[in-house]
C-alpha cells in the first residue's frame, strides 16, 4: 500500500493526469482495511467453528466405542425366549 501511495504521489508531484476511472489512495487503502476487517471477522468465526468440531469430534471418539460396549452388552443379557 505504501508503494502505491508514493507512486501516487510521486505522479501528482509530476503534474500527472490521471484516468478518470483512477482509484485514488485513500479509496484503495479504506477498501482494503473493509476487505481486513471482513476477513479478520470470518477467520475468528471458521476458527470457532473448528474448534467446536474438534471437541464433537473427541466427544465421538470417546463415547462412540463406549456406547457400542454398552450396546453390546445389552444385547448379550437380553432374553430373546419371547417369554
């Protein structure tokens, strides 16, 4: 950013006539700290979603097996006599 500001700059101090479609500096340098701001929100979002997957993730690998015991065992003990 700062390269293009000096270029700018520089081009101005030059008499330089800019294109009329020119975006000046301070419309390139506010977009991009939006763009920042955007990206910086969405990247601690996705970062609390992949956290909350990583705990649901250690949660299923703890008590998934635990209840397929638990399940097992059940149906080993159930009297299937139909009495």
């Amino acid at each position: 950013m700062e390269l293009y500001a000096s270029g700018q700059a520089l081009l101005r101090r030059q008499r330089f006539l800019f294109p009329s479609d020119w975006l000046e500096y301070d419309m390139v340098e506010g977009e991009w700290l939006a763009f920042n701001e955007i990206l910086k929100r969405k990247t601690e979002a996705i970062n609390a979603e992949v956290s909350l997957f990583l705990m649901l993730l250690l949660l299923y690998a703890f008590f998934l097996p635990l209840l397929f015991k638990i399940s097992d065992s059940l149906l080993a003990n159930e009297d299937f006599s139909g009495g």
